[in-house]
C-alpha cells in the first residue's frame, strides 16, 4: 500500500454493489483492501487496480468467525480510512418452510459479522479521531418482510445500530453513513432464490453503479442517511416514512411471495 494515499476496506467486493462501491474509491484515489468469500474476488481486484489503485484481497466467508478473524487480522498495521461494510445476503420464502441453517447463516452474515468487524474498526478510528464507516443497509430496513422476514429484520438491525453509532460518535472525528438501496440488479435475488417466481425478482432494477456512486457522495459529505438509487427507489423512502406497518407488510408481500412473478399465476393477489 502507498502511505501517501487513503486506504479503503469494502466487504462484499468481488460483485454488485460492494465492486462498484470499490471503484468509486479507486477511482477517487483510494488504495483497497477488499474481502469477499467467493473466487470472484481475484479477478475483481486486477479490475480494481486497473485504476491505480493499490489492492489487497482477502478472500474471507464472513459468516465464520474464523473468515471474520482472518479479515481483521489483515488489518494490522493498517490505517483505514474509510471501512464499507456492505457484505450481505438474502432468504426468500416463508418463515415456515426455510430452512433454519440459511435464516442462521442470514444473521452470522448481515448482523454477527457486521458488528464483529465493526468494534475493532471504530475503536482503531476513534483512538486516532478520524475517519469514515458506511454501512450498506437497505429500503428494506423500514418494513415488515413477509416471505423475506430475516433479512428485513437483519437490515432492520443494520440501520438501528448505525444511527446509534452516528450519536456515540457524535463529538468525533469519525463519520457514520448508512445508505439505503431497493431492488438492485446484482446476484442478490438468484442466492435469494427469489429471481424467478417472485415479482420482486422479476421486477426492473436500479443500476448497482448509480447506487454505488450515489452511497459514495453521501459519506463523503457526512450525511447520516441516504436512500440510493432510481427516484422509483428515493419515492419508495419517502413513502415508507408515512405508511403504518401493516399496509407496508401487505405491499411487501405482494413484491416477494412466491408465485408473484407475472405470468406465475399468483400476480394479481394483494
């Protein structure tokens, strides 16, 4: 790594947003260090230097502890200045019929990992007085997910400890910036399985690029909160603020129950 240039942590970066999100920073003059549990990630990083960036990866399940530790261990000796912790996944169906290994896997993902990650990161910044956290949360956060309950819950979670990081941290150096995407078109929705019978998943979906350009502007000016994406996304957000739970709960199941996809026969039930 250059000490004269910033350096960057992105989970999750081997595709979709957390790639995208690692270019943004490569492109505006970051070093990386990248991490994702997949093989995809090597040919990810020779992408990322092709901008100039200097680039580690670290190829990590983040779900074990042992990934966990492995990733924080690369950090030693390091001074992050930014660390996007954006690593996450997805469970379709209903709670009745998942199976309880994949919801589990869900929480160690999104939720056990992110905090895990998290408290040396915020301890290393704050001993400096310095530096930048976003968390990739999602619209998901602001409702009931029926046939999706983990992962709302779990960005639920995400946004929750966010905002109260950002008041913890509040008269330090370090800036807290959660961001919000919808449907975007990553793999999310194939390891989902959610791609082919859900209307969610056969819907049109906002550029993983945009939202990732659109997260990046927003922890660079410090905001707290930003919802990223298409203004079909940014109206979502705005009207999530004013609904009451259930009538978001019954739109929600309208996008993510299987048999919703057009032509699955189930798309025109409320």
């Amino acid at each position: 790594m250059d000490d004269t240039k910033p350096l960057a942590l992105v989970t999750g970066a081997s595709s979709g947003i957390g790639l995208e999100l690692a270019k943004q920073f490569a492109e505006h003059g970051y070093d990386l260090l990248v991490s994702a549990e997949d093989d995809r990630l090597a040919l990810a990083a020779r992408q990322l230097q092709e901008s100039g960036a200097s680039v580690r990866a670290v190829q990590a399940d983040l779900r074990d502890r042992a990934g966990v530790d492995r990733l924080i261990a690369a950090t030693s000796g390091l001074t992050l200045d930014v660390a996007a912790l954006n690593a996450g996944v997805g469970q379709g169906g209903a709670f009745v019929d998942t199976d309880l290994a994949d919801d589990q896997s869900v929480i160690d993902l999104n939720v056990t990992a992110t905090v895990r990650l998290a408290k040396p990161l915020v301890r290393a910044m704050v001993a400096r007085d310095e530096g930048r956290l976003l968390f990739t949360s999602s619209i998901a956060a602001t409702m009931p997910g029926p046939f999706q309950p983990i992962y709302n819950a779990t960005k639920s979670f995400v946004q929750s400890f966010a905002q109260a990081l950002q008041n913890e941290l509040k008269d330090t150096g370090v800036t807290v910036t959660s961001f919000m995407p919808g449907p975007t078109d990553t793999d999310f929705f194939r390891r989902a399985d959610m791609e082919e019978d859900t209307r969610i998943g056969a819907m049109d979906k906002d550029d993983p690029a945009d939202v990732a350009r659109q997260a990046f502007e927003a922890l660079m000016k410090g905001r707290k909160k930003a919802v990223t994406g298409s203004l079909k996304t940014k109206a979502q957000g705005l009207a999530d603020r004013v609904l009451p739970d259930g009538a978001k709960a019954a739109l929600h199941r309208r996008q993510a129950e299987p048999g919703t996809a057009p032509g699955a026969g189930r798309d025109d039930q409320g």
